[in-house]
C-alpha cells in the first residue's frame, strides 16, 4: 500500500483557517485520497476524499496538488469540536479486490486553541 | 437509524478467557471491518467481509477468529484472550467498499 506522511502534531486557534498537510509520493493513479478524523474516545468519521480535483464538502475543503504526491485538508474555520486526531488514507478503487480497506498511519493531532 | 453499535463497551478479561465482541448495523451494507488501535497508533484491520457468509484475514488476525452469519451482524471472537489483546476495538461497515462508517469501540483489558 502506498504510505503517507504527516506532522505528527498543529496547532490552530479557534476560529481561523487549519491546513493539515499530507505527502503521498508514491500514489498511484488509481488511489483516492481519503481523510477521516478520530475525535476523543470515538470511533473515526469520514471527513472528504477525492482522486484529481479540489473537493468541497459541510466539514472541510480537500486541495490536491497538481500531480497528486501531496494534499492539504483545509478546515476553514476550526473550533473546539475540531480537537482531533486527523488520517490522511490512500484508498485503492473501492469496486476492486481491495475492498474499500483502510491502511491508517498514526495521524495528525489537532490542537485547538479558544 | 443507530448506525453501527458495538457490545459490550467495556470488558475485562483473564488471560485464557475467551469472549465475542458484536457489532450490529442497520446500514444493509454489504462490507464490514474489524479494527484494533492501540495507544498513540492508528488503526490495523483484523478481519473484513464482503458479504453474509464469506470472512477475509486483514493485516493482524493472529488469535482472532470472525463470523458473519447475518449481513447486519459480524463478530469478533477471542479463543484464549492474551494481554498482548488489550486494546481498543472498532467495527466499521461500508457500502459496497465505500465510505466507512465506525462504531463507537469496545474497550477490552486482558489482566
């Protein structure tokens, strides 16, 4: 499975703008890239993914770097309920025989601050 | 719709004890996956399945056996509990492979 890296920690005040980075130098052109976050004692929840193109959503913006070895998750204005462990996950194609498995590292820790 | 729920929440275990987590979803997903997270790490896959009746290994099944009897339903069973299989477990199904969804973890402690 093709790995990623992120800072292991960021800090961010309440309110303004968080750019979780994500490098992914071995991607191949048919993962997706996928963010979950793990908010304090629970289960993971699904964030935003995408292939080529930015990608908007309720939660956050995801920006994929032109040729794909990197993306950032864009939290566009943090708040206390952001305080999380953030996953940056290469997914291969969910219809083929990786059955939408999921390879997590050990994540961003967000910090926010009031 | 509750989602994914998983029982019990909590357990304590004696090294040779055995037990089955359960984990119940009312998705009709096709896909469901058991998780293990240990402190500070990510999560590692145990077991998957892809349907009722079928099980597939995941990156760390060693001493974990799953069934799938139902497609709401997949548990994980532990033979001879170990304390090297003190950690936190989570359940997650997906449609099809897609997007998925986790329960809330049952936290076991094997003394």
């Amino acid at each position: 499975d093709a790995k990623t890296t992120q800072p292991n920690s960021m800090e961010s005040n309440e309110e303004e703008p968080v750019h979780l980075p994500c490098n992914h130098s071995t991607i191949s052109g048919t993962d997706y890239i996928h963010w979950y976050r793990q908010l304090p004692s629970q289960g993971p929840e699904y964030v935003i993914h995408g292939l080529t193109s930015n990608v908007n959503n309720r939660m956050a913006s995801l920006a994929i770097a032109e040729d794909r070895k990197s993306s950032t998750l864009i939290l566009h204005r943090a708040t206390l309920r952001d305080a999380a462990v953030y996953y940056c996950i290469l997914r291969a194609n969910a219809g083929g025989t990786s059955y939408g498995k999921l390879t997590f590292g050990q994540g961003t820790i967000l910090t926010v601050h009031p | 719709n509750a989602g994914v729920t998983q029982t019990p929440k909590f357990r304590v275990l004696k090294t040779g004890q055995s037990m089955t987590l359960l984990c119940a979803q009312d998705m009709n997903h096709e896909y469901m996956y058991w998780y293990r997270q240990d402190p500070g790490m990510g999560l590692r896959l145990i077991h998957y399945s892809v349907g009722e009746g079928t099980t597939a290994k995941g990156e760390v099944p060693d001493g974990y056996n799953v069934s799938r009897l139902k497609k709401q339903n997949f548990l994980l069973g532990l033979e001879s509990a170990a304390p090297s299989q003190t950690s936190v477990y989570f359940c997650a199904s997906s449609y099809w492979g897609e997007t998925q969804y986790f329960g809330p973890g049952t936290r076991l402690l094997v003394l």
